[in-house]
C-alpha cells in the first residue's frame, strides 16, 4: 500500500454521520481520524495483512473499484466492491473448512483505503450512530450479494446480463440523454464470471441485447443501458410465484400455547413431568400449529380453485353463444 496519511473519517465519508445532529457532528469530524492507504491496479496480495491485529475493524474503501473473486473447483465467483464498501481481508482465526476454495482479490482500479483500526473502534464507543451506519454499509453488501445471487438463478443468460447491468447501474451509472451510462469496462469473461455463465454464452446473449436495444457498447469500452429497468415481476408472472413455506412456526402463538401444554402435563402428574415428554409435547403442539397453517393455504387454493372453475364455465357458455350453440342449460329445440 502507499499513500499513507491521516484524516477525517466524516470528510472522507460524510454519509456516515447522517444520523448524528449538528452539535456533535463537528466533534466527531475532529475526534475521528483514521489512516489513509492506496493500492495500484493489479492482484491485491492481501496475505502481507495477515499480521493485522485481528481486532481492527477492518478497511472502509474510499475510491477505486475491486474485485473479489472465489474459486471452487474449475469455477470463478466474483464480487465488486466500491467506495463505501467495509471489507475485511483478514480473520479473527482461521480454521479448516470442508470445501476447499481460494480467494483471489484484484484491483480494477486504483483504490483508496480507510484503515479503521483498533484505536478508532474505541472512539465509536461515543459515536453509536457512526457505529450504527458502518454496520448498516455491511448489510447492504450482504443485499447486494443476495441481489447478485438471484440474478445467477435466472433462466436465461440475457435476462441475468441484463438485470446485473441494471443492477450495477444502481451504483456506478449515470444518466445522459441517450441512456444509463454504466462506466466500467467489463470484460466478456468477468461479466461470466459475475451471473454465473460461460464466456462464450455471455457473448452470445450480449449480442442478442444489443440487438434488441437494450445494451450497447461504447467506443471506450464502457457500456450504455438503452432500454427500461428490469427486475420487478409482471401483474400475470406475479400470481404464479409460489408462496414460500414458513421455516419457523409463529413466534407469540406457539409459544403461548407450548407453556400451555407444559402446564397442562405437569398439572396432570402431580408436577412431575420428565423433560423429554415435555420436549415431545412442545414437537407435537408445534407440529398442529403448521397443519393448521397448511389447512388455512388449502383452504385460500380452494377457493382460488373454484373461482377460475366458475370463470371457466362462463367463457365456455360465452364460446357456445358465440358459435350460436343452445346452452347446456336450455333444452335443445324439438326436444
């Protein structure tokens, strides 16, 4: 790393004293100072960090953009990370896992790194809405992640290369008269890499989005959305995405009612009840509660059911009228 200085970390990133007010905002833009380090473009070798004190809070990026990438047999996984983003290259322990796999980290672009160290974590005792902020930018990379992922789930690889396009214009783009400008060269193989397809695929589906006026390429390599945002499900697509199954029974309910039924046990044993028999009473009193859920969705799909049986018969009827057919209602004529 080079570049090493000090600063503000609220001039660096404002966006993280949002949630304090104005008398305490200048205090923490004096009292917050953290190290300032760059990285040129190339492999990051983030193993010289390993002798960090694992009790650093990690490092906020300021400017550049990087590329994580996680490698599992034959196949790559990337994630990119940009100014705003809290990464942290080391562990507190590394321990043994079960798949193996490599993480590979490269600098797309020169970056600029936060150190927020040990020393800053102490202050923030007395800043909780920095705290509060910096942990809300953690979420949003797992979102961003979760996002990532169900872009990779697509049936289609032009549909996935469209909707991440979009979805990295949420962050990057820009908007111009002709469309979302979306600066960052992006090559075949990494846009693969980013949706889960091959390279040749990704050619492929790019052509046929450039052709359909969704994407365009511009003479600098950048990319440019030329058509309309994706990702929100149409009305007729919305009613047939299944409902997913409950994981975890109602919280307030079950629970009410399973200090009910160990009551209800020990009241009938003289207050001696074993603790698997009221392990056993809890499993089954939780397991009436799901089939009277799967009962109320039969129920809701019953209903549903007959109300398309019903429409069915009057588009028949209208159909029969149509073609000048007697009603299965009315007696045909010289009956």
């Amino acid at each position: 790393m080079t570049e090493r200085h000090t600063t503000s970390l609220l001039e660096l990133d404002p966006d993280l004293g949002q949630l304090l007010p104005d008398e305490r905002l200048s205090t923490a833009k004096r009292d917050l100072r953290v190290a300032v380090r760059a990285v040129e473009t190339g492999p990051w070798e983030v193993e010289r960090l390993s002798g960090a004190s694992p009790d650093h809070l990690g490092l906020l990026m300021v400017e550049g953009i990087i590329a994580r990438e996680v490698l599992v047999s034959d196949t790559i996984s990337t994630e990119l990370l940009g100014p705003g983003d809290v990464v942290r290259p080391w562990r507190v322990q590394d321990g043994a896992t079960l798949l193996r796999h490599t993480v590979r980290w490269n600098v797309l672009t020169r970056s600029r790194f936060a150190l927020l160290d040990r020393r800053l974590s102490a202050e923030l005792g007395r800043y909780p809405e920095i705290g509060a902020a910096i942990v809300d930018r953690v979420n949003e990379r797992a979102l961003r992640l979760a996002l990532t992922q169900a872009i990779s789930q697509l049936n289609r690889v032009d549909r996935r290369l469209l909707a991440l396009f979009w979805h990295l214009a949420e962050r990057w783009g820009r908007m111009t008269a002709d469309g979302v400008a979306l600066p960052m060269t992006l090559s075949h193989r990494m846009l693969g890499q980013l949706v889960g397809a091959r390279r040749p695929t990704v050619s492929t589906a790019l052509s046929d989005l450039v052709r359909d006026g969704e994407l365009a390429r511009r003479d600098d390599g950048t990319w440019l959305l030329t058509g309309e945002p994706v990702g929100v499900p149409a009305p007729e697509l919305e009613r047939v995405i299944p409902m997913r199954r409950r994981l975890v029974p109602p919280e307030r309910p079950s629970r009410a009612r399973e200090r009910g039924t160990v009551v209800a046990l020990r009241a009938a044993n003289g207050g001696q009840v074993p603790d698997r028999l009221v392990e056993l009473g809890s499993v089954l009193q939780r397991m009436r509660e799901q089939c009277e859920l799967q009962v109320e969705e039969l129920r809701g799909v019953f209903v549903t059911s007959a109300q398309i049986a019903q429409r069915t018969a009057e588009l028949r009827e209208m159909c029969r009228q149509t073609r000048g057919e007697p009603s299965r209602s009315e007696p045909a004529a010289g009956a």
